[in-house]
C-alpha cells in the first residue's frame, strides 16, 4: 500500500478532532481536582452539556447561543454538586457518582423531543488553506473554533497553574485547605470557582459531540467519554500537557485500529479495539513514574471534605 | 345528608357498571421490553414506533427500556408478568433464555420473542425480519454506484444476523460489478455515534465512496455527508440527516406484526409462531430511492424489490462458495432457512477473518 503524505495528515487531524471532547472535559476536571474536589460527574455534565447545545441550536437557532448555552447548562448543574458538597459537606465519591446518573437521566428526558433531527452544520475556519500544504493543511487548516480552543487550554491551564497567583491559590487550597484557609483564603469560594469552571468545560466537551463532532443527538450519545476524561486526569498525574498527549493517543489508537482493520491487519479485532485503553495507561504511566514529582503535583487534599469551623 | 347518600350511590353504580364491562371486553394489555433507550434513533427507536402503532389500534401498552440481558430481564419479565400483561414482547436477542423461564411461570401470558430461535413452552412465539434481503438491495446499488470499486462496511458484533447481512450484500453488489472490494470495520458497538463516525473516516480516508453500515445511529451517514460519498441508512428511513448521501433505507417495521398479534391475544386465537417476515411481508421496507441514482438503476431496484417480496429472487441464490473456495450453496438451490441462521462464515468475496 502507499502511504500517501496526505493521507497521513488526513488521519492525525481526525485523531485530532476525536481528542478534543476529553481534552476539554480533563483539562476543566484538572482545575477542579487541583482545588482539592474530586467530581466524578464529568459524564453527567458532559451529556447535559450535549442535550443543551443541540436543544438551544435547534430551538433558537443560534450556534453561539447553543454553545454558550451548554456552558452555561455544565455550570447550573455543577452547582448542584458544589452545594451538596462545599455547602452541606456531602461525600465528593457519592455526590459525584449521583450527577453522573442525574445527567444522564435528565438529559434523556429533555432529549425525548429532539431525536431524530438533523444537527446544523458549524462553520469551519481557514477551509480555503487546507490544500495549500501538504501534510500540514489538513491538520492546520479546517476546523472549529472549539477545535483550536481545545489544543490551546492544556498550555494555558499549565501557565494558569504554574506563572499566575490565582493559579497558585487554587493549588493551595487543594493542598492544604487548612493553611489556605489561615492566609485568609475563602476555601469554599475557590472551590466552587474551580467546580463551576470544570462544569463549563465538560458542557462544553459534550456540546462539541452533539453540534460539531456528530451534530445529532442520541440517548447516552457520550458513550463513557467523560469517564475516559477522568482517567486521564489521574494518569497524568494531574498534568495538562500530559493531558494532551493521553488524549491524542487514545483518539489516536482508535482511529489507527480502524484504519488496521480496513487494511486487513491479521491481528484480532478484539485486542485491536482494547488497545487504546490498555496503551494510554501504560504511556502515561511510565512517562510520569517518578514519585517525588507525583507527590508535587497530586492534590494532596483530593476528595477531603474541609470544613471551616473545626 | 339524604343527597349525599342518593349521590355516592349512583357513583357507585357507575362505578360498578364500569368495572363490570370492562371485565367484559377485558382490555389487553401488552408490554415491551427493550435493550436501548427509545431515544436511540434505531434498533429500539422502530420497535417503539410498531408499540405506538399497537397503541393506535386501541390497546394499551407499556414499555421499560434500558433493560440488560442479564438477570434483570427475568425481574423486569416477572414484574410485567404480574401486573396483568397479557402479551410480552421482548425485543432482543439476548432476553431468549429470561423470556423462556419466565414464560413457563406463566402460562396465560403470551411472550413474543425478537430474533430468538427458542420456544420452549406453547406460549413463546418468536419473530424476526429478514433485514438481508434489503442488505440485496443496498449491494445492487453500492457496487452499481461505486466509482474507487472500494466499498465501506461498518459491522457492530460477528454474530449470523450481521455476517448474514455482510454476505447478502458482498453477492450482491459483485453480481453488478465482479471488480469490488468490500472492507469491512468492526466497531464493536451497536450504538456509539463518536466510534461510528470515526469508523466510516477511517474507511472513506481508505478510498471506500460507499458505506454500508450495520449500527444503528445516524453519524455513519453525516460523516458520508461531509465527505461526499455515499452511504445508506440503517433501520429508520435517515435521509434528512445526509439528503446527499443516502441513496435509500432500510426501515424496520415492526408494527403491523405487532398489531396482528396484540388483536390475535385479544380475540383468543393466539398461537405460537417462528415468523420470518421479508419485504413481501412488509417487515422489511425499503426507503424512498434517491434521484441521484441513474434512472435505468432505480428502475432495475425496484424490479430487484419486487421479486424479492414474491419469491422469485432469493438473496442467497447457489452458487456460492465460502473464502476457501468450498461449496456453500448449490447452483440453482437457495440456502434453507437453518443456514441463513447460524451463518457465520463469509462467502467469497469478503476480505479479513471473522473476529472470533
């Protein structure tokens, strides 16, 4: 077979554009765990997210509004999960869990009115571009604005984390609430801060799947997507350039299988569809095996509930 | 006082009289169990639209959907059971075993059983369509349509319902055009619009300019869309969603099946049954043909639809032969029933191995 130039820039955009909804979701679920809050409702908000966008571009028409709206929509319902835990101090693990199936539910019920119709099609930039370089133009040129905000945040959520003092703040309060909390940082301001932003992202993930990546929506259409966003937090060792790299090699590695099989690479399909699971979690663990450097960046407060009165 | 009392008994009258006729006519009741959400826009979704239409006739219905093949099903049959269902249907392959023990605890209930083939007790029936023979039809246009000779399928799991369709549409679309090639992509998944899509990139990047698809979400066909090639819709009539790129459907109907047989339990002439229904029978519908199909292609199609709905052409037609080269099917025989079921080998023609 010959591989054509273009054919590969054809296949490292589309794993590009498969990495983007966990990109978003991870990097919004890295400022949030990096303040101490393990929220393990990505996939909740994300669904809610989807349902709002289609829903909103559907009825009003707008895709800004729509994908704003699903912003917003990832933020109400992450409210929820910041009172029940800042607020009434519940379990993170429980709480988390609890939006996860709420979205779900929830999305499914708004969702019963908007099966079947077509999405809008979402304005791509540089489209003209594409053909001017090979290899490159496909990857460059060609997408959605959400495309290029998605490959930009992991950079701009490491210089928020490491260069800016609000980046400092939020890394404290996930440390060590208590001394925070003593320097006269509000700890439960800041966390819910960090949860509503987490909230915004992964409304924004699922708003990518339902309005640009497969512009329909269906029941349960994120397909365990936020949960994949989850563990790449964790297996980055809360690193978002990290991030970026467990992403593209999930994305990449589904895509790639599929380009096996249709080849018709000998090999079973069943160890071909695993792949991508088992591979990301074997690079991202040996690319951030030193423990000293873990110990650095896990938030040591992760999933502890703090309490300003004891 | 004395109003009252003249009050509340001509309430209960009526009350009465009701009760009486409705123990009369007693309403049938039928249940639907399903794998997905209805909201899935295929498999469940046109099982759903078949309960509406039951439910047009004037019975009444339930459903519960999202129900695992596992021991929930039993639960979710006993529960149905007990609450005064009259007839069960349960619309997945996997609830075969559940349907069949839950059934012998209750023999005044009528179970009806989707693509299973067990029926262990006098009141299990089993049904399913004969969705490979619309699987002829999209072969007939693909390989007539095809340009690059490469053609793209998208399977879901290697059981005979999916090789079936693979191999009725491969003889197909070779018996138009010899030079195809069908490659085929396992995206171990029923119903995931992300995979799917990503799936169809993968074939179309590869040269595929058709794509078949055997899962049931309607983001095969948009990715055929923005792509620009062709690809044909799955279970509902999707046009609307990739106007360009369908060519044409193939609908599951399931309504009329379940109207007859709701009316049947409500007239007492139920009886256990395997039924096997095609596009003759109207289980298996083919959507509107698109114009951008030349008009000679539309009108061999349509003749194509009409002797499969009469018989005079079978899907699996001898001879075929397997990868190997061995005999599957005769010259002049079709393949029985019993074959088309258990079908897993590929006929020759198809590439790669079966996942096993």
């Amino acid at each position: 077979m010959i591989i054509d130039i273009n054919f590969i820039g054809l296949i490292i955009a589309s794993i590009m554009a498969s990495a983007v909804p966990l990109i978003l979701a991870s990097c919004g679920e890295l400022i949030t765990e990096r303040s101490g809050v393990l929220n393990l409702g990505v996939e909740g908000m994300m669904i809610i997210g989807a349902i709002s966008g289609f829903a909103l571009m559907t009825v009003t028409g707008s895709l800004i509004i729509a994908i704003f709206g699903a912003m917003l929509a990832g933020v109400l319902i992450s409210t929820i999960f910041a009172f029940l835990t800042q607020t009434l101090i519940t379990n993170h693990v429980a709480t988390g869990l609890a939006l996860t199936i709420f979205g779900i539910g929830i999305s499914a019920m708004i969702g019963k009115n908007f099966v079947g119709i077509p999405g809008k099609e979402f304005p791509v930039l540089f489209e003209g571009l594409k053909d001017t370089i090979p290899l490159l133009g496909p990857i460059l040129f060609g997408h959605s604005i959400v495309f290029y905000f998605a490959f930009a945040l992991p950079f701009i959520t490491s210089y928020f984390l490491k260069k800016t003092k609000i980046g400092l703040i939020v890394r404290a309060v996930g440390d060590s609430p208590e001394s925070a909390s003593n320097q006269g940082i509000n700890v439960r301001l800041v966390r819910y801060a960090c949860i509503l932003y987490g909230g915004a992202m992964s409304g924004l993930a699922g708003a990518y799947l339902s309005m640009i990546y497969t512009p329909q929506w269906i029941e349960n259409m994120t397909g365990g997507r936020g949960w994949i966003a989850l563990a790449l937090v964790v297996f980055s060792t809360w690193n978002p350039i990290k991030i970026l790299i467990g992403a593209m090699i999930f994305g990449g590695l589904t895509i790639i299988q599929f380009h096996m099989q249709a080849i018709g690479v000998r090999i079973p399909v069943q160890f071909l569809t695993a792949l991508p699971y088992i591979v990301t979690i074997i690079v991202l663990v040996v690319i951030s095996r030193d423990s000293r450097k873990i110990r650095l960046s896990t938030p040591s407060s992760l999933g502890k509930s703090f309490h300003k009165d004891n | 006082m004395h109003k009252f009392l003249i009050r509340s008994f001509v309430s209960s009258l009526v009350l009465l009289f009701t009760l009486t006729v409705a123990a009369v006519a007693k309403d049938v009741k039928a249940a639907f169990v399903y794998i997905g959400p209805t909201g899935d826009h295929g498999w469940t979704y046109q099982h759903d639209v078949g309960r509406k239409a039951v439910e047009a006739a004037g019975f009444k219905t339930t459903y519960v959907e999202g129900v695992p093949e596992s021991a929930d099903a039993e639960r979710v049959l006993r529960q149905l059971a007990n609450s005064g269902h009259d007839v069960i249907f349960t619309t997945s392959f996997g609830y075969m075993n559940p349907t069949n023990k839950v059934a012998k605890e209750f023999p005044n209930v009528k179970f009806e059983h989707a693509t299973g083939y067990k029926r262990e007790h006098p009141n299990v029936s089993t049904y399913a369509a004969r969705f490979y023979e619309g699987r002829t039809i999209l072969g007939t246009i693909a390989g007539t349509m095809t340009k690059s000779n490469v053609i793209g399928y998208v399977a879901s799991f290697p059981i005979p319902e999916v090789i079936r369709g693979i191999n009725s549409f491969t003889l197909a679309a070779q018996k138009v055009n010899p030079n195809i090639k069908t490659k085929i992509v396992w995206a171990f998944t029923w119903y995931d619009p992300g995979k799917e899509a990503e799936a169809a990139k993968a074939l179309i990047d590869q040269g595929a300019d058709v794509i078949a698809q055997h899962t049931d979400s309607t983001a095969i066909v948009q990715m055929a869309e923005k792509a620009g090639v062709y690809a044909f819709g799955q279970a509902s009539d999707m046009d609307k969603f990739a106007p360009k790129a369908v060519l044409t459907s193939v609908e599951n109907n399931w309504g009329p099946y379940y109207v007859d047989r709701v009316k049947a339990v409500a007239n007492g002439t139920w009886s256990q049954k395997d039924t096997w229904h095609g596009i003759g029978d109207g289980m298996v519908v083919i959507s509107d043909l698109d114009s951008q199909m030349p008009a000679d292609l539309r009108s061999k199609v349509k003749k194509l639809q009409a002797d499969l709905a009469s018989g005079k052409v079978h899907s699996f037609t001898g001879p075929i032969y397997d990868q190997k080269g061995n005999l599957m099917v005769a010259e002049g025989k079709t393949a029985d029933d019993g074959m088309l079921a258990g079908m897993m080998t590929y006929v020759k023609g198809v590439e790669g191995d079966i996942p096993k």
